[in-house]
C-alpha cells in the first residue's frame, strides 16, 4: 500500500491521510524548504479526524489518483491537524473568513512559499456541483494564476496579511473595569436571539455555546433577572430530551441540524461533554430538578466508560459516521451506531415491549426523520423523548448491549492537555455537587496524567499525547484550560498541591504568552508568531484562552493575593475592555468573569477535617462568586489571614467571610446552613 509522509505522524487525523495518493507533507521546514527550492505554491489542508466532510473530500478528492496527480504537479500538500495546531488554523480561517464572508472545515488554503495565503476555501467537490467549481478546475486555475499573474498574487496576499496582523495585534486601552452597562447589553442581545418555543440561541443548525449559560447564571445571580435563568434551563431540558442527546449511551453530539434538537450531526467531542456537565450541574444546582443531574451523571460515566485512557487521560472525540453493516467496514453513514428500525427494536424486545419503548422515543414503523435530503436515515429512528411513560430500565439496556456490538465510530484517540482541563473541571465540580467520590477520582488521575505526561522538566507543558509520544509545545488553551481545572479540583477536594500546581502553571503561561499592553498570545510557535501573533477573545464551542485565564487571575489573585496575579488581570480586561463594550455577545465567557469580578468578595475556609459531610452543604446552592479554601500553613505562607483560622475543639470548622471579614466560626452543620442563608 502506498503510503505518504503522514505515516510517520501520531495524530489520528493525518493518519487517515498516510494512504493518499496526494504526496501530503506535515507541517514543517521539509515542505516549506521544497516550496522553495521548487517554486511551487502550497496548498494546505486543515481538519480534524471526526470531521464528516473532511472524510467527504478525502474519499472524492485526496484518495482520486487522477486529483492527487494534479495537486502533486502543482503544488506542495501540506495537512494539518487542527486540534493538534489550533494557532496556525486560526491564522488561516480569519484569512477564509475576511475574503470569504464564511469558513469551515476541511479548509482549504493555498500559500506562497513564505506562507502567506493568496486563496482560501472549505470543501470543493470533485467536479461542478452545488453551484461550485470542481476541485480540478480550482487547482488547475490557480496553477495558471501562480505561472501569469505571480506578482499581483504576492503583492495582494501581502496586503491582505498585513491588514490582517494589523488587526490581530492591535490592543485596546479601556479602563480596567467593566461597566454593567456592558453585561445588560449582553443580556438583552441573548434574550433577543432566544428560541422561547424551543429552547436555544437562534435558528437551524442550533450548536450548543455552554459559555453563554455560565454568563446569564450569573448574571441571574446579581441582578435577579429570572428571564436570565430560564433561557437556560428551557434550552439544556429541550438538549436533555432530543435526538442530540444520546438517549441510551449518555453525553451529547455536536449539535443539532434542525431548531427541535432532534436530527445531531452525530459527532461527540470531549469539550462539549465537559462544558454541558457543568451547565447542567450548576442549573441543577439552581432548580434541584433531578432530570438535569441526570443529564450530567450520564454523560460523565459516558466519558468514563468510552473517553477515557488506561492512564486516567481523556480521549478527543468520537466520529460522526460509522458501518452499518460489519461485513462492509469502509461502507460509513452519518449516525449509523445510534439509529434504529422499527423491526431491530421488535426483534431484541417483542411486540408488547417494542410499543412501549417507540412510544417513549419517538420511534415510527417506517423511520421518523421527515427531512432526510441525503438519505441516510431511511427507515430508521433517531430516538428521543417523544412521551412519558412508566420507566423502562431493561428495555434501554437490552438496546444498549445490542447497539455495543455494531461497527463503533471511530474514536480519535489523542489526549489533549485542553480538552482534558476542561474535563477535569467538569468532574470535580460534579464530584462535590452530586457527592460522588468516583468522579474526584477521574479528575485526580486526569490530572495526574497530565502532569506527570504533560509538564516537562521546566514546568512547561506539552499539546498532545498518543501512542506513547507527548509533544507540541503548549499553547493558551492548554495552560488556562488546565489551571482552571487543577483550581476547581483544589476547590473540591481542598488539596493543597493542585493550587500549588494551578499557580506554577499560571506563572509559566505569564512568562511565554502574556502581551506587555495585557492578555495573553495564542501560542509561543516560531512559525504561527512569524505570520501572526493572535489574541484570542471569541467564546464560541470552546471558550477562548484569554477568558479562562482572566477568571483563573481573578480566582488566584483572591487565594493568594499574590500581586502579579491581580496586575495581569487588571491588563487583561484593559485590553479587552473596547471589544467587549462593543461586541459583548462574542465574549459571554469573559463576561462571566467580569460577574466574579464585580460581586462582592467572599471566602469560605474550612479548618480541620476536610471530607465531613456538613462540607456538602456548601455545593448545594448555586454560588459562583465565593472562593473555597483550606486552612493550612502551605496556604497561610501567601496569605496570612488565614494563619489564625483554626479548629475549634475537633472536627470540621467553617468561616464564612467577605473580604476576609468573617462570621464567627460554626461547627454544627445547622450553625452552617443557617450562615450560608
């Protein structure tokens, strides 16, 4: 079998490429360094493994003999993995998106030997269809443009770059703090794009942005604007119900192709399971309604039971598409692992229970999906709760354990730094909300796991691991990512090493990535700060890094009061300060940092036996302002208020404080519950 460059590659993405006849490079000096000693422009090509329609140009595009002969002629092939380079996609997509008007993946790029982009583009189809042109004649038209027209592609694409730095790197200057003008127009911009119907922010496709939840909780917190709340608790009750939630296995697909959460494109990725447990723990925390605990133990034991290493990491994602039929391996269709027909169900359950169970999902004798226009759901049911009915645990579980021995989607099985922080924080949050010592567990080797993989011997930390091989220097997303987690895991369990962890990683990410005039670069790479060096502030289906670590300075600087800690927060929110008054419903995750910001000031401190259940009182509410610490000299050495917070008498006792000011100590889980009142 042929094989290319990628095969030497870790990343699952650019193994699936090894094969193709396209003489694909990874990203690196040999292709550069060929572009131009040849001449040749580079065409580069970025997605991700679990990436429906980067499988699409793949099979039509990369795997032709004829098409890949025609990129190898022209051009240098470069492919990129996304989830491993975030920095150089992003450079990339805001280069498709400001010539474009829109992006996406694959993404398709094609760059100058010194790359910079001159074309950009997503997904082309392999002849003319869907009003485009066809991946041949695109390659063979800008082959000719780089032969005729050299000079006013280099002169335009430098241009274009230029503009682009110029924005990327300028810096605002507000004021260090945020107006709640700012937050009231960011409520009332969410309000305004609320499906009350349906749930959700906007129309068709509906994606899940778990950022925009955490800024309306809090901002219901302070102003008491019950609207704020109840927009997201409709939406993550109408997720809970549809075909966007998988109704046997547990955790979320990626999002949802029609407004009724009903028809997922059916990808499930690791961020979006950490950030929706937390919604659904913190509205849990707000309602007590157990239908949103539910949602959020199912997907964690989803994670545990399908995401998770031998070594206590988290895998990335799992496909979209998988077989439906075993004896055809390479025959894949969107969803096939987790839809039904009538007659499957009849067949595993009998006729009385069948009609039970399709009342309950939703299900129909000759499929339920109306708007089908690739066919792939043809007589088939997506499940979701269509009806109440009495509880059908044997059921579900008899379709469950016949669903595990189809074809399963293919898993990526990178462990991302990242995505594992955000995973990290999802367990420990819930291991205190829900009183589960098993998910302290999981979020203890979690990060066990990193920082023993992860963190090389300068504290410095790593990208991505798999295969035994970790590698790629960190970037923003993983050293904020992973102090927020390692500091809700120290707010969980009241260890003193993951503070002490949370605060060394913090002060490397200071040193290499922190911009003089305030916030924080994406990465540190040579080759992404030579064309551009980025500042992330969009809180799309990821948070960005520069709201993470604003939150985590705020967090840090109150534990500690270690000034720098404080300074850099301050900078942070002066450079961002003109975007936010400008675009705030871009920026939620920043936004509920600004919340922490502005409340009022409150600590609580537990002095001697850290595991008593009277501590459970102090997840039952909702209350994201408050910081929890434990009283121990490690601590005291940075902040000495805490040196005279001692136990009295024996057992657990609690201060409750607000600017260190505190009420007098309690003992008695009564005496405790009465404070937090």
């Amino acid at each position: 079998m042929h094989s290319n460059r990628l095969i030497q590659e870790k990343s699952p993405y650019l193994q699936q490429h090894a094969h193709n006849p396209v003489d694909w490079y990874p990203w690196g000096d040999e292709a550069f360094e060929k572009a131009r000693l040849e001449d040749k422009p580079i065409f580069l090509s970025i997605g991700y493994s679990t990436c429906h329609w980067c499988h699409v140009m793949e099979h039509e595009s990369f795997e032709n003999e004829e098409i890949a002969a025609l990129v190898n002629r022209w051009f240098v092939p470069i492919k990129v993995d996304r989830e491993e380079r975030p920095d150089i996609d992003r450079i990339y997509m805001n280069y498709v998106q400001a010539t474009t008007g829109g992006g996406g993946w694959p993404m398709s790029v094609w760059l100058t030997p010194d790359l910079k982009p001159f074309v950009g583009g997503t997904y082309f189809p392999p002849d003319n269809r869907y009003g485009r042109a066809g991946f041949p004649v695109i390659l063979e038209r800008i082959a000719q443009a780089w032969q005729n027209d050299r000079q006013k592609i280099l002169t335009t694409s430098a241009g274009i770059m230029e503009q682009l730095r110029t924005q990327a790197e300028a810096s605002g200057r507000g004021p260090d703090r945020v107006d709640t003008s700012t937050l009231d127009s960011a409520f009332n911009q969410f309000r305004r794009s609320f499906d009350s119907k349906l749930g959700g922010f906007g129309s068709a496709p509906k994606f899940p942005r778990p950022s925009v939840h955490n800024f309306l909780l809090r901002y219901w917190k302070r102003t008491g604007r019950d609207e704020a709340r109840d927009m997201v608790v409709e939406t993550l009750l109408a997720m809970e119900k549809g075909g966007m939630h998988d109704q046997l296995g547990g955790g979320f697909h990626r999002y949802s192709v029609d407004e009724y959460w009903f028809v997922p494109h059916f990808e499930k990725m690791l961020y979006d399971q950490a950030q929706l447990v937390i919604s659904y723990l913190e509205a849990f925390q707000i309602t007590r309604d157990e239908t949103l605990a539910r949602a959020a133990r199912r997907t964690l034991d989803y994670v545990i039971r399908d995401m998770t290493a031998p070594g206590g990491g988290f895998y990335s994602a799992e496909d979209a598409d998988s077989a439906g039929d075993p004896a055809r391996p390479n025959d894949k269709s969107e969803g096939a692992f987790y839809i039904w027909s009538y007659k499957e169900v009849v067949d595993l359950l009998g006729e009385e229970r069948a009609r039970v169970f399709a009342r309950r999902y939703g299900m129909e004798a000759d499929g339920n999906v109306e708007n089908d226009p690739h066919h792939e759901f043809t007589g088939r049911n997506i499940l979701f709760q269509a009806q109440p009915v009495e509880d059908i645990p044997e059921a579900e579980r008899i379709l469950f354990e016949a669903r595990a021995k189809r074809p399963r989607p293919h898993l990526d099985d990178k462990i991302l730094t990242s995505w594992n922080g955000l995973m990290i924080s999802a367990f420990a949050k819930a291991a205190a909300i829900l009183d589960e010592p098993a998910y302290a567990d999981a979020a203890r080797r979690a990060a066990d796991f990193l920082l023993d993989t992860m963190q090389r011997k300068d504290g410095t930390l790593l990208r991505r691991f798999r295969d035994g091989d970790a590698a790629i220097p960190g970037m923003l997303d993983d050293y904020a990512f992973f102090a927020q987690g390692l500091l809700d895991l120290y707010e969980s369990t009241l260890e003193f090493r993951r503070l002490s962890s949370a605060m060394f990683i913090t002060g490397n990410q200071l040193d290499l990535l922190e911009d003089e005039a305030g916030g924080f670069f994406a990465s540190a790479h040579e080759d992404a700060s030579r064309l551009m060096r980025i500042k992330d502030d969009y809180d799309g289906a990821e948070p960005s890094g520069n709201s993470v670590a604003l939150m985590n300075l705020l967090r840090l600087h109150r534990i500690t009061g270690r000034q720098e800690f404080g300074t850099s927060a301050r900078k942070l929110i002066s450079a961002f300060q003109p975007k936010l008054a400008a675009v705030p419903f871009g920026m939620p995750q920043m936004l509920a940092a600004v919340e922490f910001d502005i409340a009022p000031q409150r600590e609580i401190v537990v002095a001697g036996d850290a595991s008593a259940k009277m501590l459970r009182l102090l997840w039952e509410k909702f209350d994201p302002n408050r910081i929890l610490l434990y009283a121990d000299p490690q601590l005291a050495g940075f902040n000495p208020a805490i040196a005279g917070m001692c136990v009295q008498q024996t057992g657990t006792t609690v201060y409750v404080c607000e600017d260190f000011t505190c009420q007098q100590p309690v003992t008695r889980e009564e005496d405790l519950a009465g404070l937090l009142r």
